[in-house]
C-alpha cells in the first residue's frame, strides 16, 4: 500500500526540484499543442502530448495540495494551481474543438498589432 504522508513529505523537500521540472514541461506540452492545432498536425500526437500535460498539470496539482495540508497559503500555491488549470484547458480545448481553437491562435499570431492600434 501506498504511504501518502510519505509522498507529500517527498514532495515538501523537493519542491523547487519538482516544480522546476514541472512547469515548463507543462508550458512546453501545451505550447506544442497549440502549434500542432494551429497547423493541423496529427491528432495522434495531439492527444499524446495533450495526455502528458495533464499528468504533468494533475501532478502539480497533488503537490501543491501536499504544502495546502499543512497549511501553507503563498502566492505560490495559488499560481501554481492555476497554471495548471489554464493549461489543461488549453490542451483540453485544443483537442475537442481543433478548428475554432487553431483559428483563435493564429488569429492572435497573424494578427497586426500596430495598425489595430491607431
């Protein structure tokens, strides 16, 4: 059986370890996604990377819900979980509804901010 006070023990002593790790793997899976979505990639490997960063958004989660057991409130771990959340929405609406997210990113790409601005 799995000892959870031990897991969230491992997870306290490591934490910049584990969220410098987790982060930007998180931010790397979902920038692929939306460029795969962007220009019609394989959908075999949207959903794969789409699938990693959940795992890494759902691990970030529980690590950060080990420092809310014993109390800790920082700004941390409320970016943290955040975070998290906004990519897994990103990956999620990248993978069911491919057309309108690809036309919502490349119009924020090719979009010409200085003649929208005068």
């Amino acid at each position: 059986m799995i000892d959870v006070s031990a897991l969230h023990e491992f997870s306290r002593c490591h934490c910049v370890a584990i969220c410098a790790g987790l982060v930007p793997a998180n931010l790397l899976l979902s920038t692929a996604v939306i460029g795969l979505t962007m220009f019609n990639g394989s959908l075999v490997l949207r959903r794969w990377l789409s699938i990693g960063g959940a795992f890494c958004g759902l691990l970030l989660l529980s690590h950060v819900g080990s420092w809310w057991l014993i109390g800790v409130v920082a700004p941390a771990t409320f970016i943290l979980p955040a975070l998290g959340l906004l990519c897994s929405a990103i990956n999620w609406a990248c993978l069911n509804y491919p057309i309108s997210t690809g036309r919502f990113w490349r119009s924020i790409v090719m979009h010409d901010w200085k003649a929208s601005s005068l």
